[in-house]
C-alpha cells in the first residue's frame, strides 16, 4: 500500500480541504518521573509529537499520527508494555502555516517547547522535513530522541551529529533507484520523463534514477507555491512539454495535489504516458479526494508496507487496531478501504512499541537509542528494520506496486521485493523473503 509523508512546503503552500482536530491525544502526563527518565514513570511513558492535525498539510496527513495512537491504545488495552502505558501527546502546528482552517499553533518550535515541558521521553513520528529541520538542535539540546521523522529526507540520517535521530521510511533516493531499477528491466527502451517537486523531493529522486542510470530525457521541477497560486493550469506547460517531447513514461516526483493536477491536465490533452509516481503521491484514496475525476488506475508505485490487497497477515492486525479506536477513526468499518497514511502510521507505532519492549523494564533515553541500534524488529514493513551506528534512515526497501483501482494496490513482478543503500554505488538487490508474521504478544488474548 502506498504511504504518503509530508514533503517540503513553502508557504503558501497547497490548498487542500481542512478536517478539524484535536489539539492532544492520549492521557495527561504523569506527574512524577523516574529518576534520569523525563517523561518514564513505573506506570506510564509520555511521548510527543508536532504534527499537522489542522490548516494547510492536515488533509490525509492528520490520520498519520492518529493511526500509530491507535496502536498506542491497543498495546494499553492489553495491559502495557512492562506495565507501562504509552501517552501520546499530539501538538498541532499546522506545518508551520498559518491560516487555511489552522486552529492550532502554527509554529514547530513553539509547539516542540511545549513537549519537552510536559516533559516527553521522546519525540516520536513528528511530520515534515523542513519543520523537523528547524527543531533538531533543539531536541539535541535536551537530549531528547528525535524518532521516527515523517519524511524521506536523508537529513535524519546524521548519526555523527544527531546521534538520537532516525527516520523510518526509505529516503527518496532510495525509493527512486528501486523505481529506475524496475523501469530499466521492464520499461526499457521507453522515452523517460521526469517532473518533481524542486526541493530535496524531487532531487533526490532524481538522484536515485541517475544513480542507477534511468536517465530522464526531460527533467522538469515545479514549484508547491506556484502551484497554489496558480491552479491546476499552473501544470499545463509542464505536460505540454511531455507531449511533445513524446515521452513514453512519466516519473512523477509528487505531492497528491501535484499529482492530480499532473494527471488532470494530460487527460484533458490526451496524453497517456505510463506514469511512475512516487509513494507520497500515488495513494489512491488519498489521491482521490483531492480530484475524484483523476484516474491513476494502472500507474506504478512503491511501497515499504504490504499492497492493500495482499493476504499479509499485517493488513488485518492493522484493520483490527483501527476498529477498536472509533475516537480517532470514527465511521471507520470492516469494509472502508484502508489508506496509506493509516497503514504508515501504524507502521512505525508498531516499530515503537517492539523497541519499548526490548528495552526493559529499565527505560533511558540513552538505552532506547542503544537497543535502537542493536536490534532488529518485526514490524508491518515489507523488510525488517534494522539500523545501525552509520545508518539511522530506518527500512530500505519494498515492493513495487500498481494502482490497481481508487482504492487498492497490487504487488508486481511476483511480489519481488528490492533492497538498496541510499549510496550511489550500491546495487539493488532483489529478494522473495517478505516479513509477514504478527508477533505473538501483539495478538488477541
């Protein structure tokens, strides 16, 4: 299933349709802290993230942290970890913009000092690079762990300067290399194309096509603020440019706004090129509400996490977590379709819970990122995660997809799943061996 992750917006950014959100999640902070723990007592650990809940990013994003919450829930409803119940304190800054329906508090830094007052143990899942970027020598300064950063910028992989920062999703680079290498074998020959956003998304994105010698012959960047204030019709030179450069294939570096205006306007110019479209903007329900006229049936993507249509056993422990939390996803029933920000957020809610467990019952901040380092989990991703002291960028790899219809996605190439390193020398690697199994503490009972 594909995954979508805030890129960098610049202000003003897409105008997308606003939800209302709270504000916090999860239970008051506790009170008394064990000693050298901020944020652990013997009952209770309290983490935090700054997130887009309302304004200008909240639509689809807003269910990113509320997914991994319904994780937190479930594991609390079945006594803890260690004992321990997980309360998740939810700060809306808006992505750092005001206005556009925004009724939280439009400022990373601001909403980040609120959490390391509560205090939180960590921050866990916070959205978007460039609002993360600001807060990073902040968290440092508190030695606060920075975990799990929604995005796929390779800037939470630093170790040597933020030692207690890691991502989770492959980076960009990543992705696209796996992309151009599954272009290279089954797309050969075609004319390529590429249109990306004009910021660390769309670079290195193309950065991973060249790494792998999937060479656009028409690179084109376009601008999130022109688009806003624009239109739609801000994309139609780009797509003309398609057209009549004759491009086979199309590989899109886009937010699902982008997308949909992309698509929009080649289906008003009738041009049908094969489009290969990166996972932050491929989901199809997500993509949908943006334009339910854009048709992407058929168009190829990338995702870390099982297809929507897959038997992985994963698919239905994540159904299950998000039926018992009707606060956060209400009207969600045996039958809604199942996006890919839900799916991403209990991704690494999972992930968070498998490292609490192995820590003990002796929690630090210092000892989590230690077990962080030495341990490999079992989560809902397609391949383990696993980082180490020179790799904190989390999963590398997964299946390509196809957009099977506006709501579900399949597995190509026989459920191949490709594995690489953000490194430009580095080779994709392709493997059978899918991480399926629910840990056994994680099941009913």
């Amino acid at each position: 299933m594909s995954r979508l992750h805030l890129r960098r917006i610049a202000a003003p950014a897409l105008a997308v349709s606003l939800s209302m959100g709270v504000a916090v999640l999860g239970l008051t902070a506790a009170s008394a802290t064990a000693a050298g723990s901020p944020g652990v007592t013997n009952t209770s650990i309290t983490i935090g993230a700054t997130v887009p809940l309302t304004g200008i990013a909240s639509t689809g994003y807003n269910e990113v942290a509320k997914a991994a919450n319904a994780v937190f829930k479930y594991v609390n409803s079945k006594g803890g970890i260690n004992h321990r119940k997980i309360n998740y304190i939810l700060k809306d800054d808006c992505y750092n913009t005001p206005g556009f329906g925004c009724t939280g508090t439009p400022n990373t830094t601001t909403q980040t000092q609120a959490l390391l007052a509560v205090p939180v143990f960590a921050t866990v899942g916070s959205l978007g690079t460039p609002t993360q970027e600001s807060v990073r020598n902040l968290l440092k300064s508190h030695g606060v762990p920075q975990l799990f950063v929604n995005s796929g910028s390779e800037a939470w992989n630093n170790p040597s300067h933020y030692p207690m920062l890691f991502g989770w999703q492959q980076s960009y680079i990543v992705e696209s290399k796996i992309l151009g290498t599954y272009m290279n074998k089954h797309l050969k020959g075609k004319k390529l194309c590429f249109l990306g956003q004009n910021d660390d998304f769309g670079g290195g994105g193309l950065q991973g096509l060249k790494d792998v010698h999937a060479n656009p012959a028409l690179v084109q960047k376009y601008s999130v603020t022109s688009l806003v204030l624009g239109g739609a019709a801000y994309f139609t030179p780009f797509i003309k440019a398609e057209q009549t450069a004759s491009c086979k294939v199309v590989f899109l570096d886009t937010i699902p706004g982008a997308t949909a205006a992309a698509l929009g306007n080649a289906a008003a110019l009738s041009f049908h090129p094969q489009w290969v479209i990166s996972s932050v903007g491929s989901d199809p329900i997500t993509l949908h509400k943006e334009s339910s006229a854009v048709n992407d049936v058929g168009a190829i993507t990338f995702a870390e996490l099982p297809a929507s249509t897959d038997t992985n056993p994963w698919n239905a422990w994540d159904r299950k977590v998000l039926l018992a939390d009707p606060a956060d996803f209400p009207g969600f029933t045996a039958t809604t379709p199942m996006d890919g920000n839900m799916a991403y957020g209990i991704g690494w809610g999972v992930s968070f819970v498998e490292a609490l467990r192995a820590e003990g019952k002796n929690v630090t901040r210092a000892g989590f990122v230690a077990t962080l380092l030495k341990t490999t989990f079992q989560t809902p991703a397609l391949t383990p995660l696993k980082y180490s002291k020179s790799n904190h960028e989390g999963l590398l790899g997964g299946y390509v997809d196809t957009v099977t219809s506006q709501t579900a996605t399949t597995a190509v190439a026989g459920k191949t799943v490709y594995v690489t390193t953000p490194t430009t020398s580095s080779k994709v690697v392709v493997t059978h061996k899918v991480s399926t199994s629910v840990p056994a503490w994680l099941q009913p009972g």
